[in-house]
C-alpha cells in the first residue's frame, strides 16, 4: 500500500479522459486513469493504495467513470482537503470513501498511510490528522457500501413534501 | 424571515420552509440523461431494482455527445438507450434536436420554481430559466429514475451583483470569464451562484444561459437568475405558464457579496489549463492559434452566432487556421441557417458541423495534437480536455473567436 499524492483542482478529465467515456468497466476505465498526466499511476498501481490531493478534487464533469476508473484501480479511499461537489456524491455512491483532511498537504507522495475512519483521523510518518466526518445523511450510504445497495431494498422514499414516491 | 432565492425554491416545493443546510428528499420536476451518462444511469436503474422509471413524461433522454456514432461502442450505447426509451415509453430526442441543455431550455423542461437535475455538470444552465437545476452522476440518476426524488442539501447561496451595460465586442461570456476569475474554480463549492443586478435584468435569454452555464466552473451547485418577464416570456412560447414572484428577500443572507460593472470589462480569455485562470484578451493577443471552436453550451445559440458573424463581416478566417462552428440545437442551426450565417460562415473557410458538444468533448472529433492551440468559447479548458494532455486550450468569447479566427492569432475583437 502507498499513497500518490496530487495537487490542487485535479479534475475529471484528467482522472478520466473524455475518449474513453465509451467505456463502463471500472478495470478498463483504470488502464486508462490519469493517461496522459501521469501515466505511471495505472501501471504501478495495487489493492490498496491511496490518492491524497490538495484542494477540489475531482472537479469538473459529473461523470462517474472518474471514481469508477479509481475503484477498478483498487483506490477504497480518498485523502483530499476539499472534494469538488459531484464527485464527492459519486465517490460515496459507488462505494469509495472520500475523507477531508485540511493537512493532507503535509502527506508525502509514496508514503504508507493509516487510515481510521472510526475514530475520524489518518497517521503519516508518525504523526496524526484529523478527518472531517462524512455528513450523517450520506454516512448511512457509506456503510451500505454504495446508493444501489442502499437503494436496493427500498420500494419508495419519503419525500419533503410528505408524500411517498 | 428573509430567504434567499434558493430556499424559497426548495420551501415551495416542499410546502413548508427550509432553510441552507437543510438535507431534504426533495421531488425532481425533470431528469436529463444523454448518451454518455445515460447507460450507466440506466445500468444503476436496474441494479436498484427499478423497472419502471417514476414518469416517464419527466425524463428528457437524448444523444448530444457522440452523435452521429463515431464509434462500435457509441453506437451500442446508443441502441441500449433507445430499447430503454421504448420500453419505458420515454420520448428520445435520439441524436436529431442537438446539446441536452439548450433542448431542455428550448423545449420548456425547466421553469421557475422547479428542481431539475440532469446527468452533466452543466446542467446548472437552467437556472437562467429560474428552476434550480444541477448536476449529478449516474448512480444518482439511477436513484432519481426509480423514485422520482433525490436528497439535496440545501445551498447557500452566493450573491453577483452586475450593473452597468457592456461596452461593444464585450458580453455575458467576458462577464462569466471576470467572475470565475475574481471567485476561483472552488470559490462556490456546494453553494449557488445568484446572478443579479441590472446588466443580468437587461441581457437576453441566452447571455443568462451562458452565465449559469459556467457556474459549475466555480464549483457551484446551481447557477440562478431571478425570474423576471424576460424569463416569462420565453417559457410562454414554450409551454402554458402563470407568472408569481420569486426573488431574493434584500435581507436575505448571502456567503458573499461580489460586485462587478459590466461597462469597466473588457474581453477575457481563460489561460490553458485551468478557467479561473483569467486575463483581459491584449494581454495574450498575438498568440498562435490552430483551431478555432465556436459552439457548445455555453455559446452555441444563434445570439453567440450572430455575434461572431458580425465581427467576420465579410473577411475569410485565417489559412492556418481550422474553425469549427456548431451550433447548439437544430433550432438554433435553423435560425442561424435562414439568417444567412451559416453560409457566411462557410463562404470564410469554416467547417460547419451538425448540432452536438463537438470537441468540447474531447473524444469525438476536432481532437487537438500535442503542441497544438485551440481558442474555444466552450466551458473546460483542462488540460487534455480536446485532445492531447500536450496541447492548449483557451476560452473566449464568440467575438474574441472570430476576431482570432480571422487574424489567425488571439486578437482583441475591437480590433478587427
């Protein structure tokens, strides 16, 4: 396990380039992740490793061939000081675990890193950070390991307006 | 108490009111799922166990991105839509009305008040229309097919404050480029961008679509302009409509203020490789450039067209340079048609292409080599975004493409 440590503002087109948008297969997607940016990540890449980035992650298109790319890479989680909005949502809904840390700057690239997402903090190099809790309404998501196991057992919601849809 | 724009929207729909931070599972008026993330949409559909979609009549389904099939594997994607369309009884557009966002504005799928959300980020346009409308992923979208309802949290809200009239060869793109510019790629993040003043009460339907078009480049959550009789006036041509009022309170509370006079502007360029990274048009002017887009989303309808043409005048676009313009909807590719653009824009050199995303996406066609230079006056300039991760893109204005195109290097628009 390692960390690959990114900047700020990665944005989908670079986890994902838009010529393989064709493609809904997480392993195939991830012989392509960062193609073209940094075109080590998809051959050295195992089980277990971990992204770490600067601020707004994953910024740009709603695509969610960018997580989906991640996961068939065998990335379960995400260390960055801010998501950008819709892939933090899609990172949850497909099952990866995107943690906000404000010191995720100070992580190496190529570190080993601990992640305790029970007690809300990640150790690096001896040291700990804290990790900002998932927001409660997508925690219960989370556990179940993505939105279509979560949704799978549901047959209608309550919405707002008190009506069942 | 005093509530913003946004939460009165998400109050109204609710019955009751809500308030910013709020998380609510909200009713969604319309959803819009295209070719690219439309499959995987349909895919979580069935994986959610979901076998008829909530209403059929809400779902807008088209094919914008890869049309006509550029590849074995679009063209199956195609057909996968098309069964679902058909045995859902969805109306598919198929590959014939042009981009998703301007044939859900043209078509009256989003109005004041509503919730819409679509399957690209860019689905944030719709608020020019006064609906809060975003963008989410497919797995969303699969929830939102089976029931008809998604949790929101409810945004803050960002106040833009615009007054003040553009000078010539300067408009809502310019306006777009300053504000990404001044409130930075994630200066927005999980909040709405309200865009007011009396330049946004002034500007026609399609500069307010390119303004919200581009508010998911701050990482918004919706882009909204106040509804007002402009905004009327183009849904009742569209669909029956019955007018109220929805508006900010003036002491509602905003994150933040931003202030900007239209008439102090002058032409913006967004720097490769990100779109906050904004300067004024002169000071890269001389730049080679070796293709030109006009088109997109964010400026493809027949006003962005027109504009381009006027500053062509009856010149020829540049020997070295390649111009694609595709305009964003078979309706506006009429319009444009029968006002003797399209033939301008053909007797100067360009290749005119059929209503699609063109190379905003990246993977279809006009895809740029490494060192090559595109100016475009469509949304993302990422790196790699068109192409190559070796080759550059900037964002414009239609009228800073056509002056550039012209000239064959990026060139100021008042200057041709």
């Amino acid at each position: 396990m390692r960390t690959w440590k990114f900047g700020d503002n990665i944005d989908t087109d670079a986890i994902i380039p838009g010529r393989y948008l064709v493609i809904y297969d997480p392993r195939t997607l991830a012989s392509h992740a960062f193609e073209g940016t940094r075109n080590e990540f998809a051959r050295d890449v195992c089980e277990g490793d971990i992204i770490v980035a600067g601020r707004n992650f994953g910024c740009g298109s709603s695509r969610e061939h960018a997580p989906l790319a991640l996961s068939g890479a065998g990335v379960r989680i995400i260390v960055a000081r801010s998501f950008a909005r819709i892939f933090y949502r899609n990172a949850i809904n497909v099952g990866l675990l995107p943690l906000v840390c404000n010191d995720a700057d100070k992580i190496s690239d190529g570190s080993e890193l601990v992640v305790n997402t029970k007690d809300g903090y990640i150790e690096s190099g001896g040291k700990r950070y804290d990790v900002e809790p998932v927001p409660a309404f997508l925690q219960e998501i989370v556990d179940a390991d993505g939105l279509v196991e979560y949704a799978r057992n549901l047959s209608e919601v309550k919405t707002c307006t008190g009506s069942q849809s | 108490m005093a509530a913003t724009l946004v939460e009165k929207i998400f109050s109204r729909r609710c019955g009751h009111p809500v308030r910013a931070g709020d998380v609510i599972m909200a009713p969604v008026d319309t959803a819009m799922i295209h070719d690219i993330t439309g499959p995987l949409a349909v895919q979580k559909f069935r994986e959610m166990g979901g076998t008829r979609v909530f209403d059929p009549e809400k779902v807008v389904l088209l094919f914008d991105h890869q049309i006509p099939a550029d590849s074995l594997p679009a063209a199956e994607n195609h057909v996968f839509l098309r069964k679902f369309a058909a045995e859902q009884n969805i109306h598919n557009l198929d590959i014939k009305e042009g981009i998703c966002h301007q044939v859900v504005m043209e078509r009256g799928r989003a109005g004041p008040g509503e919730i819409v959300v679509g399957a690209d980020s860019h689905t944030c346009m719709y608020g020019a229309a006064g609906a809060f409308s975003t963008g989410i992923g497919s797995t969303d979208m699969g929830f939102v097919l089976k029931f008809g309802a998604l949790y929101f949290r409810v945004p803050m809200t960002i106040r833009v404050e615009v007054n003040g009239a553009f000078s010539p060869r300067v408009g809502p793109k310019d306006l777009i480029l300053a504000i990404a510019g001044e409130i930075r790629a994630d200066g927005a993040n999980y909040q709405a961008l309200e865009f007011a003043g009396s330049t946004m009460e002034g500007m026609d339907m399609a500069g307010r679509m390119t303004c919200c078009n581009m508010a998911v480049e701050m990482g918004a959550k919706a882009g909204i302009v106040p509804p007002d009789g402009i905004t009327w006036e183009y849904l009742r041509a569209r669909r029956a409509v019955n007018p109220f009022s929805l508006t900010s309170d003036p002491d509602a509370r905003f994150t933040s203020l931003h202030q900007f006079d239209a008439g102090h502007l002058s032409p913006k360029v967004a720097l490769p490789h990100n779109v906050d990274l904004v300067v004024d048009v002169a000071k890269v002017a001389g730049t080679k450039i070796d293709q030109v887009f006009i088109g997109s989303c964010t400026n493809g309808r027949f006003e962005d067209l027109r504009e381009a043409a006027e500053v062509l005048g009856n010149r020829s676009f540049h020997d070295s340079v390649r111009v694609l313009v595709i305009p964003a909807s078979r309706i506006e590719y009429l319009k444009a048609l029968r006002a003797g653009l399209i033939e301008q824009f053909v007797a100067a050199g360009a290749l005119v292409e059929a209503p699609c995303c063109g190379p905003c996406m990246g993977g279809a066609f006009g895809l740029l080599a490494p060192g090559e230079v595109s100016l475009s006056t469509s949304n993302r300039n990422f790196r790699g975004r068109q192409g190559s991760a070796e080759s550059m893109v900037y964002l414009c204005s239609p009228a800073t493409a056509a002056a550039s195109a012209v000239r064959g290097e990026i060139t100021d628009p008042r200057e041709v």
